[in-house]
C-alpha cells in the first residue's frame, strides 16, 4: 500500500552550484527507481546553517512529496547514505489526500 511522505534533503553544493539542477535531476530518478511516484519538488535554495556541526556552513534544500511504499523509504535512505552530494536527510509520513468532492445544490 503506497503511503504519502514528505523528503527533506540537505545537498551538499559546495562548488557545484552550476549543477544543482542536474543533481535534482538525478535524486529524481533514484526516488523512482524505489517505486515513488513524485507529487511534487520544492527547491528552497541555498541556507546557511544555523548551527556549524560538520564540514560544510550551508546546504541547498530541496523538499520532495511523493507516494511509496514503506519498505521504499529505508532503501531510499541507504542509498542516499552513500551519495556524497546528500549531505542530511529526513523523511515524514504526510496524512493522506482527501479528495475534494463538490456539493450540488439541489433545485426544488
């Protein structure tokens, strides 16, 4: 059964902000190689951190919203673990989509 998530990933740009979009591009495929079906991609830009724990100051953000199932998500995340370009990540169960139904007016 396909669920509804939320994916929250930090990249790591640092000298490569030419190639963000070709980046996207990619984790876009390998979100479809697990099976996810992508509702949608939200790049949030460049924002350095506020708290300094690693290596890098800042991180490009990009949000995806996508359908899966959940044995997707541990796959997606050792995968990315490997990516050296992913530098966090999190996912969140989003509650499901309510289809909108359109009342009539009844005419008497």
């Amino acid at each position: 059964m396909n669920r509804r998530y939320e994916a929250l990933l930090v990249l790591n740009a640092q000298g490569k902000e030419d190639t963000v979009r070709e980046i996207i591009d990619r984790l876009e495929a390998e979100f479809r190689e697990e099976g996810a079906q992508i509702e949608q991609v939200q790049k949030m830009d460049k924002r350095h951190f506020s708290y300094v724990a690693g290596s890098l100051d800042a991180g490009y953000y990009v949000n995806f919203i996508f359908d899966a199932e959940p044995e997707a998500i541990t796959r997606l995340q050792t995968k990315l673990k490997l990516d050296p370009e992913v530098y966090r990540q999190t996912y969140q169960r989003l509650p499901e989509k309510k289809e909108t139904t359109k009342k009539v007016a009844k005419s008497e």
